[in-house]
C-alpha cells in the first residue's frame, strides 16, 4: 500500500509543479492512462514469444511473467503473521493478568 501512496504523492507533486511554472500535461490523462498500459502491455510480449517460440505452455508464461508484472502484488487485506502474533500473545497476558 506504501508504493501505491508514494506514486500518488509524486503524480500529485509533479502536478503541483506543472501548475506553478504553468505547463500543461503533455495528454489528456485518459490518453496518457492508456499509452501506460500499452507499455506496459508491449513490454509483456517478447517474453510470451519466447515461451511460445521454445514451446512451453502459455499459462506458464502468463502466471510467472506477465500477471505478476502487470498486476503487481495486490494487498490482500490480511494482517502480517508477526502483528497477528503479536496481538495474540497481548491478549493472552490480558487474560492472564
């Protein structure tokens, strides 16, 4: 969640800055959204030729390459082990005390 709040804070400084020397975006911001994900579609596609070129399955390809760098590791909503552990063993000594 860090990097997605980083990324924000930076388009938005970069805006910021854009406004005060009084530069438009250089596209409309659909424009632009789509020219990103056109990259990074296009950066996806010599691997998966590779792989279908040497004759490995597609899936594999698309599992181990292209979704994880497309999609990224999205948050899954669950509290890490450690703060989990943590919290467990706090209320045990509630309970104990």
């Amino acid at each position: 969640m860090k990097v997605y709040m980083a990324s924000l804070a930076a388009g938005i400084l970069v805006g910021v800055i854009y406004n005060l020397i009084n530069v438009r975006s250089p596209a409309p911001p659909v424009v632009a959204l789509i020219g990103l994900l056109g990259i990074l579609l296009g950066e996806q596609i010599p691997p998966l030729a590779k792989n279908i070129w040497l004759g490995e399955p597609i899936n594999l390809s698309w599992f181990h390459q292209v979704k994880p760098h497309v999609f990224g590791h999205l948050p899954k909503g669950q509290v890490p082990v450690d703060q989990a552990q943590q919290e467990s063993s706090e209320r045990d000594t509630l309970t104990r005390g």
